[in-house]
C-alpha cells in the first residue's frame, strides 16, 4: 500500500468509528432523555442511558467494527458512561477478536 491508500484507509476507518459513536452517544442521550420524561430519577435515566449505549456498541466483526467498538468504549469511560472494569473487559474482547483476525485460517487436508 502506498502512502495515498494508507491515508485514504485510515480516513475510512475514522469515519466509521466516528459514525459508531455518534450512533451510541445520540442513543445514550435520546434513552436518558425518554427516562426523564417518563419520571424516572436522574440515576435511573444514567443506568437506563448506559445500558443502552452499550447494547448500541458496533459488533466486534471486522477491523472497523473493532475500531470503532474501542472508540465508543473508550469515550463511553472517558464520559461516566461506562465503568472502569466493565471498559476492561470490553476492551479485552476487542483485542480477542482483532487477534482472530490475524490469525491464518487452518485448513484439513485434502483426504485422497
């Protein structure tokens, strides 16, 4: 790859995580949001808000998926949104499955 596909690559993938997180942050405000109106309690609409910013997490499929889940994790920590060991485990999924990637895929051999 030249240096003019490898920043057109990058610019992609920041583009999707971008994308990502502007999914899970509209989704944590708009849940926060509905919670209040419907008079629940601010930590109530907090708890309510963070599940469902996680459950709108990209899945971890993929290279830009795996991108842009660590940056929505990492700016749900950075937030209040997500704890600190929860952020932890979720990250460490991220690196298993960016892992798998990388590995060669084994085939059986060929029976004669």
């Amino acid at each position: 790859m030249n240096g003019t596909e490898e920043s057109a690559e990058l610019d992609k993938q920041l583009v999707a995580a971008n994308h990502a997180l502007a999914a899970c942050t509209e989704t944590w405000v708009r849940v926060h949001q509905e919670a209040l109106k419907n008079n629940r309690s601010s930590y109530e609409a907090g708890q309510t808000a963070s599940a469902a910013y996680l459950q709108a997490l990209p899945t971890l499929s993929g290279v830009e998926n795996i991108r842009a889940f660590i940056a929505c994790v990492a700016h749900g920590l950075a937030i209040g949104v997500i704890e600190g060991s929860r952020a932890s485990r979720l990250l460490y999924a991220a690196q298993i499955a960016k892992s798998v990637l990388k590995e060669p895929v084994k085939t059986r051999p060929a029976s004669s």
